[in-house]
C-alpha cells in the first residue's frame, strides 16, 4: 500500500468520525466538568473522561456510517464508505477499535463512569441498526447521548447532580436539530423507507412540533436564572444570543425548506449549544 493510500484511508477516517461533532463532545464534556467542580479539578481525570467521550463519538459516527449507506447514496454521495475510499468491513474495524479505546479509558475513571460509557456505545449501535429507523425514537436517542455527555462530565468529578441542567438543554436543543435533520434529509429516508417524522407527518406538522420544542426551551432557559443556580453572566448570553438564535432559527425554518436552508438552521442549532455552554460556564 502507497503512503498516499495510507494518507487518503487516514483521512476518510477522520472524516467518517466527523471530527467536529468529536470534538464538541470533547469540549462538553470538559465543560461539564468544570460546571460541576465543586473545588479543585483533577485535569487529568477530566481529559481522560473526554477522550473517552469523544472517542465513543466517533466510533457511533462510524457505525452510523455503516448502516447509512443505503441512505447516503441520495444524501450524502460524498461520505467514505459510499465512494468506497473505505469498505464496510473497514469501518467495522475500527468501530470496535474505537469502542474499545473509550471502554479503557473510561475504566480509568472511576465504575460509573465505565458502566455509562459501556451503555452508551451500545445504545450508539442500537441506534444505528434499528431506532433510527423509527418515528421519534431515535431523535429522542440522539440527544439523549448527546445530554449524557453532561453526565459524563459530572461523574468525572464526582458531582453527577450539577451536570442536569446543562445535560437537560443539550437534551432539547439537539431533539429540535434532530427533526430538522430528518426534514434536510427526507428524500433520502424515504429511499430507504425510514418512517421518520415529516416523512409520516408531513413538513407543517414537524415545524410545528419544533414550534413547540423551541418554546419549551427558550422558557427553560429562563429557570436556572429565577432559582438562582447561575449568575447575571449566564442571563444576559442567554438572551443576547442563545435565544434570539432558537427565534431567528424559527424564523428560517418556515421561510423555505430547501436542504440548504435546513442544513443551515442545523448548524446555527449546533453552535448555539457551544453559546448555551458558555453561559452556564460563565453564570456558574
């Protein structure tokens, strides 16, 4: 094998974990750490709790992978395994690798942290293989996972009770992307015959279903601030940009729905989480 196929292989699996969503996982689970802290950080612990989350990451990016090919094929034509950089077989490989690493890792820790990463690798590939494919379920998994990376960050410094309020935002601010994943990514679901929600329910009952997320969270953020568990800090990003964010998004949403604009309204999604994070570090 050439050092340039070594390259193009090394490459295709950095992108087939999708090292962005990696590393968002990395940084929450920091950030939880330091939220939940009641005193002095143990840094290595926390480092080593977010490799391993971040690290479990992205071998659920990979079996996804694995079991949307089928689907990718009509959205996403570009991902390694549908233009065979990588094979099937490959990308089984090093999910168990990956998996593999995380468990060590997370052993390192301490028992709840090793049973949590355990159970989230398997309800990763749960996931993929069967509750992706079912109305609602797989989005509510979805960010389930991605407010379990909160807990993580809790048990990591022995303060899993600190960790809910952010685990609960990342929580319903992913359940709102996720559906508006499933409409950007319609045509391909209905190929595959997945029965997500707006291929059952159409596109006006998914906005509305978002509609009402959406206002369940921006009220949510208000609660943290009245029963003073955070700071001016946290209210003022909270309302200069963290919910202005989830409106403008709203807004977008029911201008158009073209997959340009829904990819885009799943990306503002993603990074007003990173801006949620910040304020509940900041107002801690």
């Amino acid at each position: 094998m050439s050092f340039k196929t070594v390259q193009t292989k090394i490459n295709a699996i950095i992108r087939i974990s999708r090292p962005v969503n990696v590393i968002i996982t990395f940084i929450s689970i920091i950030i939880a750490a330091v939220i939940c802290s009641a005193g002095g950080l143990a840094t290595g612990k926390i480092i080593i709790t977010a490799l391993s989350g971040g690290i479990a990451a992205a071998a659920g990016n990979i079996i996804n992978d694995y079991y949307d090919i089928e689907i990718d094929k009509i959205n996403r034509p570009d991902r390694p395994l549908v233009s065979k950089i990588l094979t099937p077989g490959e990308a089984v490989f090093f999910f168990t690798v990956f998996s593999f690493l995380s468990i060590v890792l997370s052993f390192f820790v301490n028992f709840t942290a090793f049973i949590i990463d355990i159970s989230a690798l398997a309800l990763l590939f749960i996931y993929s293989f069967k509750l992706k494919r079912t109305v609602l379920f797989g989005n509510i998994t979805v960010a389930f996972l991605t407010g379990l990376a909160f807990i993580y960050g809790g048990v990591a410094v022995d303060n899993l009770q600190f960790a809910i309020i952010p685990a609960a935002f990342a929580f319903l601010i992913n359940l709102i992307r996720e559906i508006v994943k499933d409409m950007e990514d319609l045509e391909g679901d209905k190929a595959a015959g997945i029965c997500s929600f707006p291929y059952l329910y159409g596109f006006k009952r998914s906005k509305q279903v978002i509609t009402v997320f959406s206002i369940l969270l921006i009220i949510a953020t208000f609660i943290p601030f009245i029963y003073k568990f955070y700071r001016i800090e946290y209210f003022i990003i909270v309302m200069a940009i963290v919910n202005p964010v989830i409106v403008y998004s709203l807004k977008l949403l029911f201008n158009n729905d073209t997959k340009k604009n829904l990819n885009k309204i799943s990306l503002m999604l993603k990074l007003d989480m990173l801006f949620g994070l910040i304020a509940i570090y900041l107002g801690k």
